[in-house]
C-alpha cells in the first residue's frame, strides 16, 4: 500500500472508530530476537503466523529501534519514556569486582527509584495494570514491579532463566513468583506466560488496563520442547534448530493472548504493540541461532544488527490493515503512545523523549516523529538523522558514515567522502551526550567480547 493509499485507507475509517476514551494498551517484547527471523520481516524456517497478524491487522514498522543493545537499558528506556543514560542505567545492571571497588552496591542495581514509570502514570490515570515474565529492572525490593506502578506481576526478576519448572541439564528448578510470593507451576515458561497474560485480560475485560508483557524467549539457555525439536529435525544446526522451536512456542503464546483479546470483543478496544528488546546476539557470547540479515552486527552493537528491532502495532478500527511506516521510530515512542491515550495531554515536565506515534500512523502528521536518534553504550556511539548514520562500535575507532536508505547493511563507509555530513552529526551527538550523566555501574566488559564461530 502506497501513502496516498494509506491516508485514503486511514480517512474511510468509520466513525465508531474514533479514539477510544480509555483504550486498553498491551505491550509485547521478545527477547533477543534476530531481525529476519519472523515471517513478517522474511523468515522461512520459523511458523509465527500469531506474531505476524500484527502485520497483517496493523502496521509493520521498517526503521524501529531500540535506545540500547542490550536488555536491561531498553526495558529502562521503555518503562520511563526516557534515554535511559540521562539517569544511568545505561548498562545491564551487573556486579563485578570494579563495581564493589568503586563502593557500589547491590541495593541500588536497578531502575532509580526518581524515575516515574509508565505504569505509575497508567494507574494513576485509572488502568488495572500487569506484568508478566523478565522484568530485568533490580532485584532488591523497592525495584519489585509491585513498587514500580504493576497492580500484578507473575514472572522472574532477573535476566534470564531455564525455561522448564524442574530445571534442565542438572540446573535447579525455576522460581517464578506473582506479587512476591512462589509460584508452583510445571511444563515450559513461556506457555506459562501466555497463560498469565490471557488470564489477565480475562479478569479486565470490563475495565481498561495496561499490560507488559515481556517473553524471556528467545534469549539463552537454549531449550526448547522435544515434540518442536523433532518438527524442526531437517534443521541440521541444533543451535538454530532449537532457536526456531523456542521462537515457534513464544509465537503460539502471543497467539494465545490475541486469542483472548478478540474472544472478549476488546480488539476494537485494545492497542497492542509487539517489538523485540535489541538484535539477535550473533557473534558474541550468548549466541542463540538468530538471523539479523541484511543488518550488519549483534546485539552489543551500534550497527543496525543491535539497535534496529522488529515492531509491530495492532488497533482493528483504528489503524489501516496491512501498512507499513518507514520513518524511524524508537521504544519510547510506544511510552508516549500509551501515555497520550491513557492519561491524555503529557505535561513537559515529565520529560520524556517519545513521541506520540497515533498522529503519524493515522496519516495526520507527515513529518518524522523524531529530528534525530541517539545512541551511547560505554564508547559505542551513533546517531541517525533522515538516512544519514554516523556509528563508532566495536570495529571501528573512529565514527563512520553511512546512508542507510541505499546501504541497510553499513558496507560503504562515506565519512571521507562526506566529512563535513558526518562533522555535523557528530557535533549534534555530542550537545546531546552533554545532557547526560555517567552510568550508574561500570559495563560488563571493558573490550568487544571474543566472536564465537
């Protein structure tokens, strides 16, 4: 579909497809997800037809991004609607010995306890409010989702877990728990996980809520079940194989949540965003089997391959079926999305850096939602204006010009063919770096991580 057929689509809408007062708002992040790897952005080997509706119903985007390749940092910028370095949470929260040397401790490794989060504003504007699965955000407990703005939490509060309740490989059973308190439960997590979230908008079917939703699949350890294995048997790399299992269950569980939303009669009602936290880890440690071709780069990056994700959003009746949106758009902008309909006008002095996606998907606004987007993870570096991307990463000391509408995978370098370009960005990049403060832990490693063959 062309623009001029997207705001003619987008014009014919019928009246009773007017902005709700109180839409219900659902979230969905996958976890490490590569960028090619659904049907919807060109994979073959996995079935995710569930995932793919959101496509198919809404709107695909084509230049999304997350503001750090790494989880914890994108989950922090996603639950304040802020760059997530302008208070320090730049790096996954983690221990060390430098850490502890610097005087740091645990009791303050997660998401400031200053920073308001989308589900504080969201309750307070009247929404029952949910969590289930990685939260990812602190350990200790004034960082619980409980004490974050979340009515309900079911999942694990770490980074990452085994996937079946009794553990696999002599590793112990997996603790879940909901609101503080373990839970007993059995068989793979991710189905437990759409489990709890179709249970959730079953209890809130007549009340508006807001619902996060964040999948542990398809990070490590890789574990997926054996009736997926063996359907996958023709898959002769096992690391891959069972990547396309893990990503078929998670698919199956999104399924199971549409299926909720559209048995209750809520799909008119119900906003529903689907994206990944950062690239597939292709070639650093904790590779899982994904594909972010034609990116260049991995999860850790500031190429493409880390920062630019799969997303999708879903609104029958409000949103044309089946377009796409090209301008770059980040996680945050689903912060002000949610934000504008939920609580309506959003004061300056929340200072958020999203922008309200509605007015660009309905055709009214025609501009870019952003002038530029910024990136800093440690010395890693980008910023990406128009088509235009100056980048500094691991392979690289000195920044580097790309254009990515003609090179989507960063092969030509054209800083000294346009200095005075990639000058101009690197200026705007460092007023911006100016407003920010030092992380708040060291990052995990001082040096790129060995790649792994």
């Amino acid at each position: 579909m062309n623009r001029r057929q997207f705001l003619q689509a987008a014009a014919a809408l019928p009246l009773a497809a007017a902005r709700a007062s109180k839409p219900n708002i659902i979230v969905i992040i996958a976890d490490d997800l590569g960028y090619s790897d659904l049907g919807a952005y060109g994979g073959k080997e996995a079935s995710t037809p569930h995932i793919d509706s959101l496509a198919r119903n809404g709107v695909r985007f084509t230049n999304a991004y997350v503001s750090g390749p790494y989880c914890s940092p994108t989950r922090a910028g996603l639950m304040t609607g802020r760059y997530q370095q302008r208070f320090g949470h730049e790096f996954n929260a983690h221990t060390s010995k430098i850490f502890f040397d610097a005087g740091g401790t645990t009791e303050n490794l997660g998401l400031p306890v200053k920073e308001t989060t989308i589900a504080d504003r969201m309750r307070a504007a009247g929404y029952a409010t949910g969590a289930i699965g990685k939260w990812h955000l602190g350990a200790p407990p004034k960082f619980h989702p409980n004490k974050r703005g979340f009515d309900e939490y079911v999942g694990f509060l770490g980074g990452a877990r085994e996937y079946f309740a009794a553990g696999k490989n002599g590793v112990g059973p997996v603790e879940i728990e909901r609101n503080g308190a373990p839970v007993s439960w059995d068989g793979y997590v991710t189905d437990l996980f759409g489990k709890e979230a179709s249970a959730f908008v079953d209890r809130h079917q007549k009340h508006p809520f807001f619902l996060y939703v964040a999948f542990n699949a398809v990070h490590t350890p890789m574990q997926a079940e054996d009736q997926r294995l063996k359907k996958h048997a023709h898959i002769a790399d096992t690391r891959r194989r069972t990547y396309v299992a893990m990503l078929e269950s998670m698919d199956d569980a999104v399924g199971a949540i549409l299926a909720k939303v559209r048995d209750a009669g809520l799909e008119e009602d119900t906003l529903i965003f689907f994206l990944s936290d950062n690239g597939g880890p292709t070639n650093k440690y904790a590779v899982n089997g994904s594909i972010n071709r034609p990116l260049r780069g991995s999860k850790g990056d500031t190429w493409e391959g880390g920062i630019r994700v799969p997303m999708m959003a879903q609104w029958k009746g409000r949103l044309p079926a089946g377009t796409e949106y090209h301008r770059p758009v980040i996680q945050f902008d689903i912060s002000a999305t949610t934000l504008s309909l939920g609580v309506g006008r959003i004061p300056r002095e929340w200072k958020l850096d999203g922008t309200d996606l509605m007015p660009y998907l309905s055709g009214k606004q025609q501009s870019d939602p952003h002038r530029a987007l910024y990136w800093r993870f440690g010395k890693l570096m980008a910023i990406r204006m128009g088509d235009w991307k100056a980048v500094r990463t691991w392979d690289n000391k000195q920044p580097e010009l790309y254009h990515l509408a003609k090179d989507i995978g960063e092969e030509n370098n054209l800083s000294s063919v346009e200095p005075e370009r990639l000058e101009r960005l690197m200026k705007k990049w460092r007023a911006w770096d100016k407003t920010l403060v030092a992380p708040a832990w060291p990052e995990p490693s001082p040096s790129p991580p060995p790649v792994q063959k």
